[in-house]
C-alpha cells in the first residue's frame, strides 16, 4: 500500500492540519537488580510508558494566520486530552498535548511550522489497529461459508429424518422443490460439474451442487471494469432462484419449525428447501457485492463508483441476507437456526464495515463551479491537475445533457482533491 492510498487527514479535536513531519517513541519501564561482586543486572521490564507523538504541522498562504489561531486556541483549551487522527496509526483517542512551539522564518513567506508533542494519557489501540478497506472485504466470503456448511447439515439432518422413517414415500413434491432450482439455472452456467446424485437420498451433495451453481453465476462476470452493470447482470441470474424461495423468504410461512427429535413431514421439509435456496442465493448476492467492494479497494483498479453506488450495492446485499435469515427463523428453531443466521448476520456486518471503509477512504464529494467553459476532460485538468480524471467527473455527474459543452458557472459534482 502506498502513502497515495493510506495515509489519513491529520486533526487534534476535529482541527484539521498539515503535516510535515511524524515521529513517535515510547519508554519501557524497566527494574534493574544488581548484586554485589555479580557484573551484570537483572532487567525486568515492568511495563511500557506513554507513547509520544512528536508532529510538525504546517500553515501556508495567505489566510495561514486565521486557521493558525483557530487552532493554537484548540490547542490551549483546558478540557484534558482529545482525540488526535494521527496520518499513520489512525485514532488517538486520548491524546495529552505537552508542549507545542510555534516557528516563523524570514524565509517561509505567509507560512509558519507548529511542532507538537503528544502523550497518550491512556493505552488505546494498538499501531495498524484499524484494518484497511482492502481488509474488510476479505472475510466477506469467510461468513457465508459458514453459513452454507450450517444449513447444509440442517437440511441434510431434516431430509434424512423423513427418508429414515417414510422409506418408501414418493416425496415428489420435495424432489421438484430440490431439483427445480438447479435444472432452470445450470444452463445459465458453464463449466460447473454436478454430482449428479439423487437428491432425496443425498441432500448434502444437492447442497454442494446448488452453491457450485451459485459460485458459476459470479464465475460469469470479471466485477472489473464494469462493476455496476456486471452486478446487474448478474442480479438478473439470481433472480432466477427466487421462484424456489419465495415461501418461506417472507418469514411468514404456516408451516410448523422444525423440532429436535421429531420426523418432519413433507411440507416442513419443503419449508427447508426453500430456505436453503433463499440462504445460497443471498450468500452469492453477497459475495458478489464482496467481489465489487474488493476491486473497489484495489489500488490498481481505481475508484470506480460514487458513494451512493456503494451504498446501493451493500444495502441489495443486506436486505437480501435479511430476508434469507428470517427464512430459517421461520423453519428452524433457535438451537438450530443461530448456526446459519450468525455467520449471515457477521457478513452483513462485513459488507457494512467494507463499504463504510471503501468511502471513507475516498475525498469527500462536493458541488465544484466551473471557472472556464469546456468538456469534461479540460475540467478535470483544470480541478485536478490529471486530465485522465474526466471519466470520473461523468461518472459523478450521470446527468449532464452535454458533457462536452459545459460553461463557467455550471456547477457538478466532483471530489475534493
């Protein structure tokens, strides 16, 4: 990760500064046993002391006096410590300034250096405690493995229970239930091999086949260079699986849960695989919307969608891991049901965490009024300084009937820097 993509806007109670310099250093507290005619000493470190964070900040231009004495007044209020945004560490939440020295030279004409030093008046958070967005989107897909492993061996459980004991039952309608959503989408799939077995007598290897048929849906599409329209697409495949669960996705369903010890009936099991379809198809959906949040994190790809894209994206995903988990509270008891709701609750958090992570790491965005006549591409070079940026400036501004015939005066949408 390059400083480019990490580094974080310095600020000690919500002031907001400059940096020209960082360092820190922290003491251990030691005890030294000496013993006579012994050379040597024993060290017994007793702990760590405060960690310092001694910052040089930097005022410029020609209204540097104005924000200087805004913030040397922050920083003499009497009010204890305050939360210093280191650009490295992230959060200081206690944070006790010792000293400061204010510095004008001849040279540094409208400018003038603040060196500060800072003690944190309490253990916080470890260095590198807070986890980069590219982070947050890995262990999206660790959950909803989780998921698919615990529902599996609920229905497994449930179907074998009724097989054991109606050996002989047709179970037709529980055989079109299970084969349904794999006929109508495996031919909009390929490369996918399915085990071909017989899915009343193996419900677990049916379970495996429906999430291989899912991971083909995402194998579809690159989520790379077309991200809102890949999910698009690939929502409209999805969509396909709705018809198997839409039963008991309400949470509304009539039929009794499922119980410990006793044999389920035919339309309990039903309940279950239309439960099970409603639980693979959000951990896709999810997982999808994971694939997205991951290229948007890369360094390499580029920022690629505007805030309210992410937020569309991560809350489809939400909702539809709402519906799957009051599926299985309606079919499974508590007992059974936590198993396969937890890991789905933990991936709507990581969704939340990832995108919030991917827009904050982003400028805020903001309305920019041109100051010359031009199309897109002169604007960005004239905002920026990068003329590449101009895609960017379209894609913020979706509703611009000439792009290549803007005026000074018209105001759009653009980020910060």
């Amino acid at each position: 990760m390059a400083w480019s993509e990490t580094l974080l806007n310095c600020s000690f109670r919500g002031i907001v500064f400059d940096v020209q310099r960082a360092q820190d250093n922290a003491d251990r507290a030691t005890a030294e046993h000496t013993y006579p005619y012994v050379d040597g000493a024993d060290i017994e470190d007793t702990g760590r002391g405060p960690r310092v964070f001694n910052i040089d900040a930097i005022f410029y231009g020609s209204d540097y006096e104005q924000r200087l004495q805004k913030f040397l007044q922050a920083l003499d209020q009497v009010a204890g410590s305050g939360e210093l945004i280191h650009p490295i560490y992230g959060s200081i939440p206690k944070a006790q300034l010792r000293r400061r020295t204010v510095s004008h030279d001849a040279e540094g004409v409208d400018q003038c250096t603040v060196s500060m030093e800072f003690a944190e008046s309490t253990p916080s958070n470890p260095f590198f405690d807070r986890q980069l967005a590219s982070q947050k989107v890995d262990v999206i897909s660790q959950h909803g493995d989780l998921a698919l492993t615990g529902i599996a061996a609920a229905i497994g459980n449930a179907i074998d229970s009724l097989r054991n004991a109606s050996p002989l039952a047709q179970l037709n309608t529980l055989r079109q239930q299970l084969t349904g959503p794999i006929l109508s989408t495996f031919s909009q799939v390929q490369g996918v091999l399915l085990s071909g077995l017989d899915v009343l007598n193996f419900p677990r290897a049916w379970a495996n086949d429906l999430s291989s048929i899912v991971d083909g849906v995402l194998n579809l599409y690159d989520f790379n260079d077309k991200l809102m329209s890949d999910w698009a697409q690939a929502g409209k495949v999805f969509q396909l699986f709705d018809a198997f669960s839409t039963s008991s996705s309400s949470g509304s369903s009539s039929v009794a849960q499922i119980r410990p010890g006793v044999t389920p009936t035919e339309a309990q099991a039903v309940a279950a695989a239309q439960a099970h379809v409603a639980v693979s198809t959000a951990v896709g959906v999810a997982n999808a919307a994971g694939l997205i949040l991951a290229a948007e994190a890369d360094p390499a790809h580029g920022a690629t969608l505007s805030p309210p894209d992410v937020e569309t994206i991560t809350d489809a995903a939400r909702t539809r891991l709402a519906s799957a988990i009051a599926a299985i509270r309606a079919i499974y008891p508590l007992e059974t049901a936590r198993a396969i709701t937890d890991p789905l609750k933990d991936q709507a958090l990581a969704l939340q965490d990832a995108a919030k992570a991917i827009i904050e790491a982003r400028p805020p965005l903001v309305q920019k009024t041109l100051a010359a006549p031009g199309n897109l591409r002169l604007q960005a070079h004239l905002l920026y300084g990068d003329h590449t940026r101009a895609t960017e400036l379209a894609r913020l501004n979706p509703s611009l009937r000439l792009p290549n015939n803007l005026q000074q005066g018209d105001v759009i949408n653009a980020f910060t820097s």
